[in-house]
C-alpha cells in the first residue's frame, strides 16, 4: 500500500477523527477486513456480515497492531468514523490509487473464465514489470478496493477482476479501478436468475468497456455477437480475439494432449507463435487469446507473451485442480464455480485427460439460472451423456442434470444423492484405483470437499 496519514484517510473516506486516531500518524501497512490478519501500521475495516460484526473486533485489531480502525460508530478505539464502512473501503481504494501515477489498470470481465484469465494475466504481465492481482475470486464491492489497496509506488500493473450481480455493479467498481484495457470473455447463462436475459448480461458486462477513456483499448471477444456488439459502446481502441478469421489475436490450429493441455498457433498483428500451455481444458486456450491481446495492448513483445502463456500454472483454488492420489486414482476439483459454459468446458477436458478410465462425474446445482434453470441443468446432463461419462452424481437440487443424461444411446449410470456426504459415501464405497472423478458444482456448495476427502483416503474398493 501506498503510505497515507490519518488526516487523510479520513478526507478520502469523508470521515472523522475518533477516539484518540493521530491525522498525523500513517496506514503502512495492508487494509484488511479480518482482524486475525492485521499487520503493525495496518488499517482494519469495521464490516458487518451475515454472521459477524467487524465492529466487535475492533479492539482485536488495535492490539495486533492496526493504527486505525475503519468504523460506522465509534468503538473505544482509534477509529476513523465514517457513514459506511464498505463505501469508505472503495473511496479510500480510489483515492490510493489515483497517486498510483505509473499503474495501468487491466480489468476482465465475462460469465465465465474472470479469474483463470485474471491469473493468466497477471502472470504474463509480469514480464513487464510488478503486478498486483486478486486473491481467488476478489472482484466484487469489498475485494476488488482490497486488492487495489495493495498497489505500492513500484507497481506497474494492477489486474482486476469485476463482477457484477446487476446493472450498475461494474461502472461502481470500475470508478474504484479506472480500467485503461478492459478485456470481456463472453455472455453466458452464469447469473441468469438475477438479470433475466443474456441481453440484460450483456448491458451490465458492457459496464466495463463504457468506462475506458478514449486512449483506452477494449479486448473483445470476436466469437461472441453479444461481446462483439460492445465496440460501439466504446471510444477507446478496439482490438478482437478468438477464432474469427477477422479477429486481431486469432486463435488457430488447436490440440489437446493426453492430459487435455492445449497448444495452439496464435496469429496476430505482431506476428505469429506457437503456445503449448501447461493448464487442463480446452478453454483456456481462449482466455490465453484473450490475455495476448490484453499484454500486446499493454506493450509486451510476443515473445515475453508467449514465454509467459506458456510458463503459466494455476493460481486460484479449486479451479480444474488434477491431482493423482497415490494408488493412482485421478480426483479433477474444479468444485470453485459453476455455470452451463464451465461445466461443459470442465466435462470435455475431463473426459480427455481421463481417457481409459471409469470416469465419475460429481455435479451439483448451479446457481442464480432463474426461470431456465431446470433446462440448462438437463443441457448438461445432455453433455454428460455425449462425452460418455460413465458414472453420474447428482445432488437433489441438480436432479434434472440426470434426467438429461439418460438416454437409449447413453450407457452410463445416473443417480442422484441428496448430499455430498452421500456422495462420499458412494464413492467412497465404489470407487477402483483405475478410476477418475471430476467434482464440480457452484462454490456456495463446497463440493470441493468430497475431492479433498477422497485423496486423504485410501477407499477400501481401491483395486487395480
């Protein structure tokens, strides 16, 4: 973080003195919203949650070493008061980062693919100097200002991740971290139930490319009408990536390894290259397109680029996570998120890399897909089906994942459980070290779990 005193962390945050805080005393250190992670010269944030008040910790947070707190009321403690602790968090953000006068800012966007594109970017821009990117998934109205406070005087790029539950999400996160490249991925069914159409999707994600300033740049998706369609929202620069003849990054000439990586040729308006990436699925050859046409509009020379798409590992948790245990079975966590594009992308990289395999596909419910929820949730069942997958878990909520999968032409096996622990237990009971699953479900579900539980033991059907 860059050092700010009191006195003006309090004007950013339109704020008063309180208790005793020194306006000549400095914030050195991170801005958290956990008490057990402050650090001396830090600044903890007083939110209230659904199961905690922040401003019961206060006094924690003090003695760890915090020089303020970040508080709707006072609470004994040197505090900052301020009307709302959350929206003081993104002033504050905002304020930062406007002295941050050698930082560009490059944000993503899309249904699906934010943050495997986010860390794939933050590793290619790297070569150009220091980045700061999100932790996991912080790219809503409290992690996307905590991963701005962390920008320091030597930090080149920041990388930011922006989601969005409605109209208006992203344009508020975007006056926190003024993107100068705004990359969008696509529109897809992820978040459905709240926007009611991909129309309504389209408008909010689009948020992103109106707020570019004229000598910006917009990366867009070429094979996406909906994406395409944004350049007119737009007075920045437009450049296109995917598999369009006409796009500016086009992606070309794609295979998949044994253990689904793909490599592919990149053709672009600096040249042309051959990618070979470290990373499981299909997919990520679109958000390595996506992130060439991001670091090319950053400055990088193609060769930096394609060094760093093909040096690149995954970051984020829980996301395409291939790991083998030690009687050889094969356990695929992807269980971070789920929406009908990523189970589809998450099925056909599974089958490829589990190819001879009996493979296990867990699948719980996707969420937020509103009234079309029940037919997209059949949709991948269907895929289950076409990829022949072998054996299928579905939880309850999920059911109809199941009733898409059986078919006359299908000869898997569906059931539906009412649970992960009843899930384990199948598993658990039936599983051969020849085997392979892949768990995969929206992230409120923890399903990640049964891939965790499932490594730590040696099941009593391992048998070769």
């Amino acid at each position: 973080m860059i050092p700010l005193d009191l006195g003006e962390v309090a004007r950013l945050t339109s704020g008063r003195l309180a208790d005793g805080a020194d306006p000549q005393a400095a914030v050195t250190s991170s801005v958290v919203i956990d008490s057990r992670r402050v650090e001396p010269g830090g600044l903890f944030v007083c939110l209230v949650g659904e199961h905690a008040d922040g401003h019961a910790f206060a006094a924690d947070a003090i003695r760890a070493g915090a020089i303020v707190v970040l508080a709707a009321r006072e609470v004994g403690v040197p505090a900052i008061v301020v009307d709302d602790p959350q929206r003081a968090l993104g002033s504050l953000a905002a304020g930062m980062l406007a002295r941050a006068d050698r930082c560009t800012v490059v944000g993503v966007t899309g249904s699906s693919g934010k943050t495997s594109t986010k860390d794939l970017l933050a590793q290619v821009l790297a070569r150009g100097g220091p980045v700061v990117a999100p932790e996991n998934s912080f790219n809503n109205e409290i992690g996307l200002p905590l991963t701005v406070l962390s920008v320091d005087e030597n930090t080149s790029t920041l990388v930011c991740e922006y989601s969005a539950r409605g109209t208006g999400h992203i344009a508020y996160l975007c006056s926190i971290a003024p993107p100068q490249i705004g990359v969008v991925l696509n529109v897809g069914a992820a978040h459905l139930g709240e926007f009611g159409s991909r129309e309504a999707i389209a408008t909010a994600k689009g948020e992103l490319v109106e707020a570019l300033p004229p000598d910006g740049t917009a990366v867009l998706n070429a094979d996406d009408a909906l994406v395409r369609a944004m350049a007119a929202r737009t007075s920045a620069r437009v450049l296109t990536f995917g598999t369009a003849p006409d796009a500016d990054v086009r992606l070309d000439e794609l295979e998949l390894d044994d253990r689904a990586r793909p490599s592919f040729a990149l053709r672009t308006f600096a040249g042309e290259a051959r990618v070979r990436m470290q990373l499981s699925g299909a997919h990520h050859a679109m958000n390595a397109a996506a992130t060439a046409a991001a670091a090319l509009a950053r400055g990088l020379a193609l060769d930096e680029i394609v060094a760093g798409l093909s040096d690149a590992h995954a970051r984020s948790a829980h996301r395409m996570d291939v790991r083998e245990r030690s009687d050889g079975l094969l356990v695929v966590d992807d269980a971070y998120n789920a929406n009908p594009e990523s189970m589809r992308a998450a099925l056909e990289a599974f089958v490829r890399l589990a190819a001879g395999r009996r493979r296990w596909a867990v699948l719980g419910e996707m969420r937020e897909l509103g009234d079309e929820s029940a037919s997209l949730h059949r949709g991948v069942g269907e895929v289950v089906a076409a990829t022949a997958v072998d054996e299928l878990l579905a939880n309850d909520a999920a059911a109809p994942n199941a009733d898409g999968a059986r078919s006359p032409s299908w000869a898997g096996h569906a059931r539906v459980v009412p649970d992960a622990t009843a899930a384990t237990a199948v598993l658990t009971a039936e599983l051969r070290n020849t085997d392979a699953v892949l768990v995969k479900a929206s992230n409120s579900l923890r399903l990640w779990e049964i891939a965790d539980e499932i490594l730590a033991v040696q099941t009593a059907g391992a048998s070769a």
